[in-house]
C-alpha cells in the first residue's frame, strides 16, 4: 500500500488554509483527535515531520511544504476532471460547493439555493460556512465553485458575475446624536464605537470605502457574530453599525434601529459571484446566478441591479 493517499493530501490543504487543527478537523469532517491521529499515523509512515505541534498559525516543515505544493498540483486537476466529465455528460449535471464571504447573506442565498435546486435537481450542492479563511485561493483549487462576496480582487482565472447593488447603511439608535448630522462624514462617525463581525478590517465596506479614504478610523471596535446580535447592540446604545440596507430594513421597520447613509451619495458595494473562469458560461453556473438575482430582487428591500458587465482576472 502507498504511503501517500489523496486523503492525506486534502487534510493537509484543509491544515493550512484553516491555520489550526480545530477548524482543519472540521473542514474534513473529522474530530480533532482522528484528524491529530490521521496526521501522525501519516508522519510515521513518511518518517519525518510534517509541522510544528505548537504553532499558530501552523508552520510546516520542509517535508509538509514540499507535499502541499504538490497537493496544489493534483487536487485542482482531479477537480478539474470532475468537471470535464460533468461537461461531457450534458451540462445537466455538476458541482456547485459554494463559500460566503458575506454574514448577512444567508438570508436570500438559503431560498435562493432551494429555486434553483427545483429546476437543477442533479447538481451536487453544497455552501461552506467558514468565514474566518480567504475563499479565493480554495475557488482556484477547486475546492469551490462560487464565491458570493463584495470586495473583488484581480486575480488570474476568476471571473466575478455581479448580482445587485446595495446601500451599506449605518445602524444606530433611535435619536442618537449622529441623526442631527447632515451628510454623516468619517470624522463624525469615527468617535463612536463600530460594532462589525469578526473578520478583517479590509473586509468591511465602511472601512475600504468610507473611513480609509479619509484617514480616519473609529477608536473602538467590538465584534458580533450575528446581525440579529449587533443590532440589539446597536439598539441599546453600545455602538453603531454598518450593514447592508436590506439585511437592516425589518429592524428599521420595527423601529429598533435607525439607517443612516454614510457621506454625501451613500456607499454603494456591488456584490458578486466569484467563479472560476471555465465555468464562467456552464448552463448550471449561469442558471444560478440567474435565480440569485431574481430570487433577491423579490425578497430584498433596496437593492438596485447591478453593471452588466463581468469583471475577469489580470
């Protein structure tokens, strides 16, 4: 028997882009003590270390490194076989393992997937909720099919298909001082504390577009996993928020919160799908990202249609 497995490739790959064996156990669908197991029994095998026990994020040793580089070579063509005899067989049938790089997206994708589930009933469907990894490098690999996101990065083979625009609003309490401010401007927004989701500051719209451009940042930052939860502290007055104006409209209707457009126009994100360029025009691809847009635009308030025009990698 070989040494060496596919497996034994895929939980490497899954090691570093999660950065700990927690999160890698999780991407496997192993426990963390029959992934640790699996690792070892692989390193006994091999006669030699694969990376450091204690380190965070996970180092490798030279012998772990050579093997991703060649994990980065044969997974993306077995995958890229996959699709090929998916192609060949009509089009019909397919793969479409998706990843949000939006927290507030859940909302239309998840009625989305079950419109376009009724009319492609043989694509394999999947949607990975990790949204603490960059997803583009698994989109590239293969791992992925699509990538929902509003921060488009150049890159070689990925060709971004826009869905809708939205107002990335400010959330705030009911007759809190900033409603007297007529347009709102990073400087004034600044000196309250910003409550966001834990990821990235280079992932967050009011940043990249608002604050960055002027220089300024907020003093405090605190962090919520989950819009329903921000909003509530935003409502009881320990920050402001920024959302999207339709992942907001049911609290505004409530009256918990109130949406404030940020600087003179609003901030207007667009939000795409990420796909890698050869499945760019596959039927199943385009169809969902067909069902995507009317799927939002009867369920979600204050969207406006997108640039018809794709963006593609450099």
């Amino acid at each position: 028997m070989s040494r060496l497995e596919l497996r034994h490739l895929a939980t490497l790959v899954a090691l570093r882009d999660a950065g700990s064996l927690v999160d890698a156990a999780e991407r496997v669908n192993l426990t963390q003590s029959a992934l640790s197991h699996q690792l070892k029994a692989l390193e006994e095998r091999l006669g030699t270390a694969l990376f450091e026990r204690k380190s965070r994020p996970v180092r490798f040793t030279p012998a772990g490194a050579r093997l991703l580089a060649a994990a980065d070579r044969v997974l993306p063509e077995l995958a890229a076989a996959e699709r090929d005899l998916a192609r060949l067989a009509g089009g019909a049938t397919g793969r479409l393992f998706m990843a949000l790089d939006c927290h507030s997206c859940f909302d239309w994708l998840l009625p989305a997937i079950e419109a376009y589930r009724d009319r492609w009933p043989d694509i394999e469907l999947d949607l990975s909720t990790a949204f603490g990894f960059n997803p583009l490098p698994a989109l590239l690999r293969g791992d992925l099919d699509l990538v929902i996101t509003s921060d488009p990065v150049a890159q070689e083979g990925i060709t971004y298909v826009p869905l809708f625009r939205y107002e990335a609003v400010l959330a705030v309490k009911p007759g809190h001082l900033l409603t007297r401010e007529a347009p709102l401007t990073p400087e004034a927004v600044a000196a309250y504390a910003l409550i966001t989701y834990p990821v990235d500051l280079d992932r967050l719209d009011i940043y990249t577009r608002f604050f960055n451009p002027a220089g300024v940042a907020p003093e405090r930052r605190r962090t919520a996993e989950l819009t329903p939860m921000i909003v509530q502290l935003v409502a009881s007055g320990r920050g402001v928020a920024c959302l999207p104006n339709w992942a907001l409209a049911e609290y505004v209707e409530r009256g918990l919160v109130m949406a404030l457009s940020l600087g003179e126009d609003g901030v207007w994100p667009v939000l795409y799908a990420a796909i890698r360029s050869e499945q760019a025009e596959t039927p199943f691809m385009t169809a969902f990202c067909e069902t995507a847009v009317r799927t939002c635009f009867e369920r979600l308030v204050g969207i406006r249609p997108a640039p018809k025009a794709e963006l593609k990698g450099a």
